[in-house]
C-alpha cells in the first residue's frame, strides 16, 4: 500500500492571495442545460495563489518561462526540514543540517499560522541561502509560505540569489502535517508556453 501526502493548499473561492492580485474563481461558465451534454468551468487565478512554482520569468524579465524549466527537479527525492520560530533563514540556520547529496529541499517554517488569510510575516530566505545551498547540490527549494522573499520586498533578493545559483523555487507548500525526513516529492507545473510561473498538484510520498 502506498501513502501520499498531499501538500497543497486547496483552490477555492476566497483562498488567501497575494494583495491586489487576481482573486481565484471557478465558474460553470456552460451548463449541461446550456450545452446539452456537460458542465464547463472557467478559471481564473493568479499564477501566485497557493502551491506554485516560479519561473524566473516572474522577476526577470529576460528569464526563463514555465516550458523552459527542466521538469525533472519537480519529481524526485526530496529531504523535509523543519526550522520554526525564525524570522528569516541563511546559510547559519541551514548549516546544522545534513544536507549533502540533497537535491530539492524543502523547509517547513510553520509561519503562515492562518491558512485562511494571507500572511502578514512570513519566515524569509536571506540572500547568503541561495549559494550555500548551491554548494550543496542543491537544485529546486520549497517552502511553506507564499515567497522566499520578505512579503514588502521589491529587491526580490531571495529570488534572483537562488535563481543566479540554479535553485528552482516551489512556494507556497502545506508542510503542516509532514514531519521532516525524506520522501519523494511529485509537483509538476503545467505546460503553461509563456507564464511566470505555474500551479502544482504537490505530493510526498515517503521512500521505503
Ligand atoms: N503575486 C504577486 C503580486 C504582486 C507582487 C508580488 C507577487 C508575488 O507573487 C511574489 C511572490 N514572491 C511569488 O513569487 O509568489
Ligand atoms: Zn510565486
Ligand atoms: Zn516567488
């Protein structure tokens, strides 16, 4: 029998999303009255809202779209650390951990204490994470928070330090009921040809 784990956050109207950004809606926009044969949904969402990746096109604008990431950092082993009750997150924090041989990391903040609302202080990624995790091999970082960032930075330091270090990030993940340890980590984007940045279906499923 397998376990998963289903790490992220449901997609529903009135779900927390990023201050001024495009609220979420599903809608049956064609019923089966209408159409005759089926029910037709529309949505509409910022590609920030809940479980998502970023493309490096989300804060570079010469950076790379969704088609150009390399698929498989979002399937593979994956090791879950926990560090709580910090404000922000460096290569200190970092350093007592083992965390070599590790190519997606992802770190469980419990900071977003209210999933109903979006967060007002989240636990961030100072600018010396992304090289130490480089020089650890590794490739795509997750966390448990709508961004790596400082909710009011416009610097993005966070961002582009782990993009100049080939770190791929998966933001927004629900960790809350995931104890730390490894397992294999599934959170594929959608083949979305021109975005910033994609929803993901994130799942763990414990190595055996
Ligand atoms: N949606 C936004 C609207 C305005 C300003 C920032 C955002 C973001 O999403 C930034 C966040 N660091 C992110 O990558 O998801
Ligand atoms: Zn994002
Ligand atoms: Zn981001």
């Amino acid at each position: 029998m397998t376990t998963m784990f289903d790490i992220s956050r449901l997609l529903a109207t009135g779900v927390p999303t990023w201050p001024g950004d495009t609220p979420f809606s599903y809608e049956v926009s064609w019923t089966k009255e209408q159409s005759g044969s089926v029910n037709v949904g529309k949505l509409t969402m910022s590609i920030h809202t809940g479980t998502h990746i970023d493309a490096p096109f989300h804060f570079d604008n010469e950076g790379r779209k969704v088609m150009e990431l390399d698929l498989e950092l979002y399937i593979g082993p994956a090791r879950v650390i926990e560090i709580s009750g910090k404000s922000s997150i460096g290569a200190e924090e970092l350093k007592a951990f083992e965390l070599d041989g590790i190519t997606r990391l992802l770190i469980r903040t419990n900071s977003w204490t209210n999933p109903n609302e979006f967060p007002t202080e989240i636990t961030y990624l100072r600018d010396d994470a992304g090289p130490y995790l480089a020089e650890k091999g590794i490739r795509l970082i997750g966390v448990d928070v709508p961004s790596v960032d400082p909710l009011d930075s416009k610097v993005l330091a966070a961002h582009h330090t782990l993009h100049a270090n080939d770190i791929h990030i998966l933001e927004g993940i629900d960790l809350a009921k995931i104890a730390p340890g490894d397992y294999e980590l599934i959170a594929l984007p959608l083949p979305l040809v021109e975005a910033d940045g994609s929803p993901v279906r994130a799942i763990l499923r414990p190595l055996t």
